[in-house]
C-alpha cells in the first residue's frame, strides 16, 4: 500500500491465452447460437449449414484451451484455488456489502469461482447434447428432443452469465487490464482480493 | 466445491436428456395459456416450446406473390403442367392433422395443414414408366428434396398452401411448400418450385449432408 505503483503479477502468459481462445471460441459460439435459435434472425442470415458447422467446430473447440492449459503450473494452480470455496467466500456469497472490501478476499472471490464452475460444467453439458442434436444417428427421437430442450436452456444460461461476466469486466477497467497484460496494481489488489494481495506482500 | 457444481450440471444435463421431452411438453402446456395474453411476446421466444423455428439454407429468399408464384411440374412425364397459385386453389384439397417432427429434436404436435395431394399432381403429369422418384425443387434457388414415387403418393404428402389455418406465410416456406407426413421435417421443402420426376432417386440437400434419404420419423 505505501509502495506507491508497485504492481502484482496476477495472470501469466499461459492463463491469459487460454482467456482469450476461449472467449474468442466462446464468442463465436453464443453469437452463431443466437442466428440459429432466433427466427428472424435465422431467416434473415441463412446459410444455416455454413452457419451450424461454425457454431459446432468452435463448440468442440471450446474445451480445447481448458484442457491445453493443464501444462502451465499457473493454470494448474488457480483452477486448484477455484475449485475451493472457504468459509468466507460462503459469507461473501451471502451478504449485501461484499464490495465494500471488508473481507479476506482471495485470488478469486466466491462470484468468479461459482462462475468457472458454472461455466466449465454448462460447457460440458453443451458439448455433449450438442453431439445428440448433431450426430442424429445415435439416440432415439424422444432424448433428441431431451438433448434440444436441455442445449436450448443451457445456451441461455451461459449466454446470460457470459453477459454478466462482460458487465463485470467492463466496470472495472483494471480488472480486465490485469488480464490483458498479466499485471495488477497493489493498491486494486489490495481493494479487490485482499487476501491475495497480502499473501503475495509475504512471499514475493 | 467447484467440482461438485460441475458434476451437478453433468446430471442435470443428463436427466434432461432422458426426461427432457415430456417435460417440456409439460411445461408448454402449462405456459400456453400465459403465452396467449403475453403482450410482450417474449415467452414465445424461450425454449419452452413447441414452436416452429425458421431454417433457410441460403441468404436471402425471394419473395413470390399470388400472381408470380408458379410450380413447374415436369422430368418423366406425359404431360409437364405450370401450376399458378390460382391453379393449385383451384384442385380438391386435402386437410389433416399431423405432428411436425425436426430431426434435431424439436417438434409442433397437431398442427393443421391443408394442400393438393401431390398424387393429384401426379397423376395429371402422367409419369412414364422409367419414373421411380421425384425430386423437389425450391425457389430459395438451393435446397432440393427428394422422395421415392411410392413415398410420394402417401395421401398425406401434399402440396401445402394452408397451415396452422391460415395461407402458409413466407418464413413457413409459403406460398407454397411440401408437407410429407411422418417424415422429418427436412423431407418437407420450403418455398417449393418444382416437381420433377426422375428415374431414380436423387439425394437432396441434408441428404448430401449426411442425413439418412428416407427420413421417416422415429427411425
């Protein structure tokens, strides 16, 4: 906090690669989704093979930066950090002032790591009905009507949180500077992820 | 924590795979009634559905009105005919309900659908006796279809003018379209233009894609 500039690294090469693969795909996808699933739109696009093949390769796609991140031990380490929720990331959750930067925030608060999972799981989900909806040859009618149903509301709620990642990124102009350059500053740090910022201050 | 949500998605996913279609069936019908008094119409853009969605296959798709709508009617026949709109009103017409079936899994149960039966137009054209098929041409300049001779005079094959009560409107494939019963809805050409008999069948434009040829529901 005195150390008035000094900056924390926060994201590295690896994490900010896989970040921008899968937004790219993940873009491609919800984008493609919205001109097949919307009828006006659908009609007034077309092309609807060109289109499906588009929405389905970068479908399959997607898990592809997930998984090619594994060889970072960066990576490794922050999908360990939010895969746990702590007891204060449970009263996070809870309260109505977790913003006012009382509490121990770490790496990620509670809202990014329900985000991650959330979306990891909605993708696998999507990836798998996708395949049903695609591959017509491989279950009866009735669980292709399931897959679409499920697909249908699947999109919808990974589009919705997928919006409301980008509100949050585009209210904080230095939350999306630190994953654009990997680097933060201590006094945001301090603000954003108490926690973090402290732990990074005892082992430099 | 993180892994138990993920895993819960895993399952929800696949209970709605398995249970999915009776319970969206279920839940349509307990939105119709909201839906009919919904004034902002966004329900009806929600996935609850049946709803029809709309597929094109080019960019655009002309517009053809009553007086410039015409269907060609030719291949391997005696007598190859154009067909105006007025023309097509003015043949017996046949009137049924059926439930519309996507391949990909979405369906409209009980839809009305109302048309000259393409085995009308059959047998005014007088197939020769090479003639094993037809294939199904569309105004959207691409997409064609095709079907066995036996498959198309089914008495619920038809050429469609009217559906769901009223004329088929231009994003249905109107003003003319196919309608083939018991078939996936890919056998059933928006925008129709032609009717051509052949003396074999020709795949169409899924068909080329990978879909199977005969496309009967449930299989």
């Amino acid at each position: 906090m005195s150390e008035a500039g000094a900056s924390l690294a926060r994201f590295s090469t690896a994490e900010r690669w896989v970040h921008r693969s899968f937004g790219v795909l993940m873009g491609t996808c919800l984008l493609t989704a919205f001109a097949l699933y919307y009828g006006p739109i659908s009609l007034a696009v077309g092309h609807r093979h060109t289109v499906e093949l588009i929405h389905v390769w970068a479908g399959y796609a997607l898990p592809a930066p997930l998984l090619l991140g594994l060889v970072s031990a960066a990576y490794r380490s922050d999908l360990g950090v939010l895969n746990r929720y702590s007891r204060e990331d449970w009263r996070w959750l809870r309260s109505k002032n977790r913003r006012d930067g009382s509490f121990e925030v770490g790496k990620f608060n509670a809202g990014q790591k329900l985000n991650a999972a959330l979306t990891a799981g909605s993708v696998i989900v999507l990836v798998g009905t996708g395949t049903l909806m695609f591959w017509t040859g491989l279950v009866r009618l009735s669980w292709r009507t399931g897959a679409t149903f499920v697909h249908d509301w699947f999109a919808l709620g990974l589009g919705l949180l997928v919006l409301g990642h980008l509100w949050f990124a585009f209210s904080d102009p230095e939350a999306r500077e630190g994953m654009r350059t990997g680097v933060v500053s201590r006094r945001w740090a301090e603000r954003e992820h108490r926690a973090w910022a402290g732990a990074e201050r005892r082992e430099p | 924590m993180g892994r138990r949500i993920v895993l819960g998605l895993l399952g929800l996913g696949a209970a709605g795979v398995v249970g999915g279609a009776s319970f969206s069936r279920k839940l349509s019908d307990a939105l119709a009634p909201a839906e009919l008094h919904d004034p902002t119409g966004l329900l009806s853009t929600l996935p609850v559905g049946p709803v029809f969605r709309y597929y094109s296959v080019t960019g655009g798709v002309p517009h053809r009105s009553e007086q410039s709508y015409q269907l060609r009617v030719d291949g391997l026949v005696a007598q190859a005919a154009t067909y105006r709109l007025a023309d097509l009103e003015a043949l017996p017409q046949t009137s049924f309900v059926s439930d519309f079936h996507c391949v990909s899994g979405w369906s409209v149960p009980g839809d009305e659908w109302s048309g000259v039966a393409l085995s009308e137009l059959l047998d005014r054209a007088e197939p020769a006796s090479s003639a094993r098929a037809v294939r199904i041409r569309s105004f959207d300049g691409t997409y064609t279809e095709s079907l066995s001779l036996e498959d198309a005079r089914l008495p619920h094959v038809v050429v469609a003018l009217r559906m769901l009560g009223d004329p088929v409107s231009h994003d249905h494939g109107g003003p003319v379209r196919m309608y083939v019963d018991g078939h996936y809805g890919y056998k059933s050409t928006k925008w129709l233009s032609g009717i051509e008999l052949t003396d074999n069948e020709i795949p169409g434009y899924w068909e080329r894609r990978g879909y199977p040829l005969k496309g009967v529901v449930g299989e």
